[in-house]
C-alpha cells in the first residue's frame, strides 16, 4: 500500500461505513472529526506516534477499539487512516492554501451553513494529547486566529463564550475563520516542531578501541571491557 496515495472516493466511503458502523463505539470518531484530529496532529508542536493517537479514533475508553476479523482488516482500516492523515500533511506541505477542512453543512432559512463542530472537536481532542507544548500559541501573535478552534471544540465554555457560537450563523463564521487559521498555525508550528524520537546524546566521548580502558586496568579498551561489545569486531 502506497500511504502517499489519497484515499479514493470508494476508499472513503468504506472508512466512513465503517466508523459508523456497529463494530466501533457509539463515540468513535466520524470522518469529520478524524479529519480535525489527524489535521492538529499534523501541523502540532509535537510529533506524535500512531501508537498512542490511534485508541483515540475509537473513543474514549481502550475498552472502546473494534473487534477487527482479522490481522489484515486491521491493517486495511488502519492504512486507510494513516493515508488520510498523508493528504493533510501532503497538502498542507505542497499547497497550503488548497486544504479544506472536512465541515459538515446545514440548512438555515435556506441557506447552506457551515457546521464546523465536530471537525473543531477532533482539533481539539488532537491538542489535548499535547496540551502543554500547544501553549506557546495562546500567547503568541496567533491568540486570536487560533480561538474559533476552541469556541467551536471545546467541550467547557464560559457563559459569555457560548454566547459567540449560540446560532448557526455565528457557528458558519466561525468554521470561515477555522479554515483561513490552519494554513498560519502550521507555518507557525513549522520551525519548532518536534520529532516523537529523540536523539541520544553520548555524555563521554567515545573510547577507541586501541584507547586504554575507562576502568582503570591498564588493559586496552578491546582486551578488557570491549572484549564482549556486542559491536566487537576483528582485532587488528
């Protein structure tokens, strides 16, 4: 499987189906919000593993991932989840300005409305898993760009703030908002971010193998404690 591939319209639909499906809990994500969450993933301070953001996508609870029948199921659904995240991060590396969020529409004294909750919701389940390295952005140039996110996701709102999003034509702007704010969060986030492996630093220089031995036995480094390095190599 190519995971640079984008997922074709068949492709999707049987991740949707499947999602939605009896075999994932009742508060498993829906496409929209996985794509918001694998969107603030994508373009976080931190990378993050799948290891620990896939259990997400199943809800709340281990308890929660689905029964897959098989090995290659679970590879299946997986893959098609790890390619959906490689658009994001493609697109949104190639041609910033061509990303679109997954928002829902609605219907409104007829007109068509952008519903933005849910995708804002899986955002925001996304910065939860890195809260504390997302904070710098609170207080950055980007306060402001960066709140619509949190008016649309965040599942505690102050009285006054729920306020700003009570009726569907206050929730559209907002999702206007969202969607101009992912290209400047991802560019802000750029320099900064962090690989999820890190790099083990050799507090003591290297000792050669010809070098005298750190113990103190007088002995060369590979006649004493070298002797059984597991990188051991043929003596001179």
């Amino acid at each position: 499987m190519n995971l640079d591939e984008p997922l074709s319209d068949k492709e999707f639909d049987e991740l949707d189906d499947f999602l939605l499906s009896d075999r994932c809990a009742e508060d498993s994500m829906t496409m929209d919000t996985l794509h918001g969450y694998l969107t603030a993933l994508v373009i976080g301070p931190e990378q993050v593993l799948l290891g620990e953001w896939l259990p997400h996508v199943w809800g709340p609870s281990l308890k929660d991932a689905p029964k897959f029948k098989s090995d290659k199921e679970y590879e299946k659904i997986v893959g098609l989840i790890a390619r959906y995240m490689n658009e994001i991060a493609i697109t949104l590396e190639v041609a910033p300005k061509e990303y679109e969020p997954l928002f829902c529409e609605q219907e409104h004294e007829g007109k068509a409305l952008l519903d933005g909750e849910a995708w804002a919701w899986g955002f925001w389940e996304g910065i939860n898993l890195r809260a504390k390295a997302w904070e710098p952005i609170w207080h950055s140039n980007l306060a402001t760009v960066v709140r619509p996110i949190y008016l649309l996701g965040a599942e505690e709102l102050e009285e006054e703030e729920m306020a700003l999003r009570e009726d569907p034509m206050q929730r559209h702007k907002l999702a206007v908002e969202v969607e101009a704010a992912i290209p400047e969060i991802y560019r802000y986030w750029l320099p900064h971010r962090k690989s999820a492996v890190k790099t083990i630093q050799r507090e003591a220089p290297k000792v050669g193998r010809n070098d005298d031995c750190s113990c103190g036995s007088g002995k060369k480094f590979k006649k004493c404690c070298g002797l059984n390095a597991t990188d051991n190599k043929t003596e001179d």
